[in-house]
C-alpha cells in the first residue's frame, strides 16, 4: 500500500470530518450570538414595559387618592 492510498482512505476523511466539525460549531457559534442579541432585546423591552405598569400604577394610587377611594 502506497503514501498515496494510505492518505486517500485514512486521513482525507479525517480532514473532511475535522472541517466538517469546525464549520458546524461556526453555525452553533452564530446562533448563540444571535440568539443572545434577540434575549436582550427581549429583556430590554420586558424592562420598558415592567416601567410601564409601574408608572400607571402610580397614577392610579394618586387617583384614588384624590377621590378617596
């Protein structure tokens, strides 16, 4: 068996495998970061709207307490 036929049927698979596995985890990579944006986007909203209802509900309390409710 020569270099030649050693490298085809053992290492060219290895190599394909080896460069399968780093693009696949690039993809993995990707979707983390993009899915840690789209929570903080998430979490910045929830915030505002958390703020929100805060807000009305401070108005609220001073309605009532105008009314003397």
């Amino acid at each position: 068996m020569s270099n030649a036929q050693f490298f085809t049927a053992l290492c060219l698979p290895l190599v394909v495998i080896l460069v399968g596995f780093y693009f696949q985890n690039t993809g993995i990579r990707d979707l983390r970061s993009d899915m840690n944006l789209r929570f903080s986007r998430f979490d910045e909203k929830f915030d505002n709207l958390t703020s929100k209802v805060v807000d009305i509900d401070n108005r609220l309390i001073r309605v009532e307490e105008r009314l003397k409710l």
